[in-house]
C-alpha cells in the first residue's frame, strides 16, 4: 500500500474520507484521528488503524450519511465487532459490511427503544445453517449488550448472523435470506405434506436442513449427483408418501431458484423425510 492520503473529510473524530492515488476514495479509522484535522492534511500510513474501499459512490454516500447519525461510541463497538468478525474467520470481509452491519445495528437500537420487537421467523433455521456466524453473532451482539447497556433481543443475533454470513460469501444479503425463506417454506410444504409437526430442534430436522442448503448450492451451481437408481426404485414404492413430497419439494425448489433439479435429489430428500416421520 504505497503512497500517502489526502483528508477530504472528516466524519468525526475516529472516522475520515481520504483520497489515495491508487484506491480513490477510501474510509481511515482509528481513535482519535479525525482531532484537529482539516480538509487537504497528509494523513501518513501508519496513522489509522483501519481502512476500506468504497467503490460504489452510492455506498459512499450511504456510509456518509449514516455517520452523522450515529454517536461515537457506538461506532467505536459496531467498529471492534467487524474487526472481531475478520479476525476469527481469518478471511477478508466484503467490505460491505461496514455500512450493512452499521445500518442493521443502528435501526435495530432505534427500534428497541421505541418499544418495537422484530421477530425473527428463520432464527432455528440460520443458526443450523451459518453455525460459525451464528456463533460469532451472539459474540457480537453480546459486546453490543454490554458496551452500550442495551437488551437486543435473540432473533437479532440471526439477523446479524446472516449480515456475516453474506459478508464472507460474498452474496448479496438478498440472496442469502432467499435461501432460509425457501428452507422455511420447504419445511411448511413437508408438515402440510405429511401431516406432522417438525421438531426444529431435533437432529434429524437439521440434518435435512444441512442437506438442503447444500443442494441449493448444487443446484445454483450446476453440480450434479449421482442417481442410485435401485434405491429410487425402492423408496418409491416403500415410502411413495415421502417419495411424492420429495418432488413437491423439488419443483418448489425448481419455481424459487430457476433452474433445474437433479433427479436424483429425490432419492435423498426421500431418505431424509423417512427420518422425520419415523421418530
């Protein structure tokens, strides 16, 4: 990272826009850098703790906009909380998620203080599908709970657990929350089919979550499975009950996603509904 950057503006005392010669316009962080600075000062290498990029001018203009709303300390924790996120999955973060995580924290604490509690309808299916941002978001809405002296609720612990998720994926959020509200439909689709009541919290209800993310994946990728073909036999004529929602589910599946379903995941998905009809 050669070259030095010029102030064009100063957010607040932690926060600064800066020109550099190769990143353009770049976000600089660190406590206290924006103290005494003025638009046009050299601001050295070695005087911020953190940076980021912001090529979309829109985000620019977003992330702006957001900091004039939002007190220093909480900025300062919202700040510590992605520098904890990036640490523990030793990975780069898309650096969207300075404005996403920021923008969620900030609505989410305007809403809890005007008495407002937002349901989180997908918070069994997130935490069995993103166990690792599941797990480091209830750090971080932990370090939100005590450094700023609040009670988030639980189901904000999913919400931000699918923002990292997104952030290390690198998927828009809007595809990410497609995928659990498709799993949650999928799950409706399968208690109406078979007339059961789905245990969220048991081990099999999770193995087959677990199975349906990854042929989402498959399927967006265009991977396919092999079909075992006297096993399809068998199932459906064993368990033509389980067999047939397991095609509903595919053309569900087939509906949402738009593309096409290998066969095969019938034999699978058939295998997984015996499982939970069969305690």
């Amino acid at each position: 990272m050669k070259g030095s950057f010029t102030l064009l503006k100063t957010l607040n005392n932690n926060v600064l826009i800066a020109q550099h010669q190769s990143f353009g316009e770049v976000v600089l962080i660190g406590k206290g850098i924006g103290f005494g600075k003025k638009a046009g000062d050299i601001i050295q290498e070695n005087g911020f703790e953190k940076m980021f990029v912001l090529t979309n001018q829109k985000e620019q203009e977003q992330y702006k906009k957001l900091l004039t709303d939002i007190d220093e300390h909480m900025l300062n924790v919202i700040q510590d909380s992605i520098q904890y996120i990036s640490e523990r999955v030793e990975k780069p973060l898309n650096e969207h998620i300075h404005i996403a995580l920021t923008d969620h924290i900030t609505f989410a604490l305007k809403r809890l203080q005007q008495g407002m509690d937002l349901k989180n309808p997908f918070l069994i299916e997130t935490k069995s599908l993103y166990p690792l941002e599941f797990e480091l978001a209830t750090d971080v809405v932990d370090k939100l709970n005590k450094s700023l002296n609040v009670h988030l609720p639980e189901g904000e612990v999913g919400f931000i657990a699918l923002h990292i998720h997104s952030s290390i994926s690198n998927k828009p959020l809007s595809e990410v929350n497609q995928y659990s509200q498709l799993i949650s439909k999928l799950t409706e689709l399968i208690e109406e089919s078979l007339n059961i009541k789905i245990d969220r919290e048991s081990v099999n209800y999770l193995r087959l979550i677990r199975h349906l993310r990854y042929t989402i994946e498959r399927v967006n990728t265009g991977e396919s499975v092999a079909e075992p073909e006297k096993l399809s036999f068998l199932l459906k004529n064993e368990y033509p009950i389980c067999y047939n929602t397991a095609w509903k589910m595919i053309k569900v599946m087939q509906q949402t996603l738009k593309k096409s379903v290998y066969e095969a995941e019938a034999v699978y998905l058939t295998m997984h509904l015996y499982r939970l009809t069969n305690k």
